[in-house]
C-alpha cells in the first residue's frame, strides 16, 4: 500500500522522499525518490525538510516526531495496521498512538479500535486494487477440478498467528477428505517459501499445490485460476487479498478479520464466518456443492470489487493530507 500511495502522489506532480535505513528491503517498483541513510535506524537528521512528515510504523513515529518538532514538517501518522493487538513490544506501541492526533487508517473498523482506545478518530484512506487484476475469464478454459485457492506465509521468525493458518490448513482438509476430487492450492512469496522449512514441508506432502507468483501479473493469473478463494485471517485493518480474488472474479469464502467488512457481504458477495463458529470448511464445501451460488457470489463480488481502485485512495489521502496542513481535522 505504501508503494501504490507513494507512487500516486508523485504521479500528480508531488515531490516524495521515501527515508530508508541502510539495510531496508526494496521489492516493489517505486517512482519516488529514495533517501537511503547511512545508519540502521532512522535519525531525525536523515529527514529532509517537508511539508508533511508520514510515518507508518510504531517504530518510525518518534523520530518521526521529532523531527516535526525540529521544523521539518507537519507530522501525520499512517496506520496501515493496529500494532497493539498482535505484536510485541505492546507496551511501545500502543502509547505511540497518543504522540499525534493526525492519524490515517484504513477501515472503519481500525478507525473505532484506534478512537476506542486513543480518543482519536482517524481518517480513513481505503485500500485500492491495481488494474493489473482483473477477470480475465479462463476458468472454463482449464478443464480443470474445482480450485480451492488460499494464501499461505512464512511463519518462521515472523508474526502471523492472526492469520490463523493451522485453522485454514485443518478446514482444507475437510474439505478435501469430504470431496477428494478438489484441488488444494496455497499461494507464497518466493521470498518466503524458498526459505520457510514448514512451508516446503507441506509441499513435499504431495496434499496440496503451491504456487510462488513473482509478480502481480502471476499472482493475477493464479487468481483467476481459483473457482473459491479462502481467507482465514481474524485481524486485518484492511484484508486486501480477498479483495483482489474477488476482482478475479473467485468467489470468497471468508473469516470476519475487522476490515474485511469493507466490502464483505455474508450471503451477498461472500460467505463470511466468524472465527467461532468454525464453519469456514462448510462454507467452502457449500461452494464447491452449489455451483449457482458460487457464480453469483463471484458475479456480485467482482461488481462490488470495482469502486476499489489505487486511484481513489491517492486522491483521498491528498484531500486529507490537505485538511490536516489547514487544520480541518477532528481528533
């Protein structure tokens, strides 16, 4: 998302600088100026003058902060995700949310977490879809099972129990013991699975197929190769892969992750459970089983998926971007 935000703004003639420490990864095609410091952290003295300041992670608010306070710009703070509720050092991130009250966010959901908690309410930015996703109407072409497609990631030396994957991985299975004749597939970072023990090991059990898309153009076609895609996420401010799916026209069956609520509609677009209930294999079974509400849950999504755009949410953060430098702003 910061790459799609970045990119758009500089598209509309703004100068961005994106301050990077020395040893931070690049794996996305950005258009604006990069500012690589010569430290493994960020100081306030790597912060070129501005007008606004963005920071985007708990660890970068406070320098981010300070050098506000020096005279370097206005400083907002982009939440693309409640640090608070699922990773550590809690006890650093959560009173990071009281240094500004000009706070962007992604959901309505994340925006009353933040107000319940902070008493203060963000403004929403909305999660965009890149045009490179789109249906491109080859599943009857495949001749293929019914493709049953869910994101899998590296959980070595990471932080995604939110993402609930051994609850995915033990639904599939039911839904592969009661219809044998589906196709299981995972979808991975190659960064992410060339170097994940767990993730290769599942491969080589020979249940499941593993797809490592190098670019959206892959990822795009491996969607639309997917008849129902899962997700089993409980905690997302934004949730953006069941989206994309919907824009590729799979039909969702999902778990309520917050800001899934976006644009999940049980019984509408989607099947959406939540975590309680446990009934994310019968909703995929229920799928797979009822061929007309599987296409027009996916006719609907794809309908709904289109006022999601990168585009739109550019504009909606300069607009806010603007409010906040004129003081228009309720916190």
């Amino acid at each position: 998302m910061l790459v799609e935000l970045t990119n758009g703004l500089t598209a509309l003639g703004h100068q961005v600088i994106i301050v990077m420490p020395v040893h931070g990864d690049i794996s996305y095609d950005i258009h604006s100026t990069l500012h690589r410091t010569d430290h493994t952290v960020l100081r306030e003295s790597d912060f070129p003058a501005s007008d606004i300041i963005v920071s985007n992670f708990y660890t970068t608010v406070p320098v981010s902060e300070e050098a506000s306070r020096s005279g370097k710009g206005l400083h907002i703070r982009l939440s693309l995700c409640y640090e608070p509720l699922f990773l550590p050092e809690n006890h650093v991130s959560f009173p990071s949310y009281n240094t500004t009250s000009r706070l962007l966010v992604l959901s309505e959901w994340q925006r009353d977490i933040i107000a319940l908690n902070h008493g203060i309410t963000g403004s929403i930015v909305p999660v965009g879809i890149s045009t490179v996703f789109r249906n491109r109407h080859i599943r009857h072409n495949l001749q293929e099972p019914v493709n049953i497609t869910a994101i899998l990631r590296k959980v070595e030396n990471g932080f995604s129990w939110h993402r609930e994957q051994e609850y995915l991985i033990s639904q599939l299975d039911i839904v592969k013991q009661n219809l044998p004749h589906v196709n299981i597939n995972f979808i991975s970072p190659p960064d992410e699975f060339y170097t994940s023990e767990s993730l290769q090991q599942l491969k080589a059990g020979g249940k499941y197929r593993f797809f490592t898309p190098l670019n959206d153009e892959e990822l795009n076609y491996h969607y639309n190769c997917a008849d129902i895609f899962v997700s089993s996420s409980i905690f997302d401010s934004g949730s953006l892969p069941g989206l994309e799916a919907m824009r590729c026209g799979a039909a969702l069956a999902t778990v309520y992750s917050g800001g899934n609520m976006e644009y999940a509609r049980h019984e509408t677009n989607c099947l959406l459970s939540f975590r309680y209930e446990n009934r994310l294999a019968g909703d995929v079974i229920r799928l797979v089983q009822d061929h007309a509400l599987r296409i027009r849950l996916a006719s609907q999504g794809e309908v709904d998926s289109n006022r999601w755009t990168w585009e739109s949410s550019v504009r909606i953060m300069e607009q806010t971007i603007h409010n906040f430098m004129q003081g228009n702003y309720t916190h």
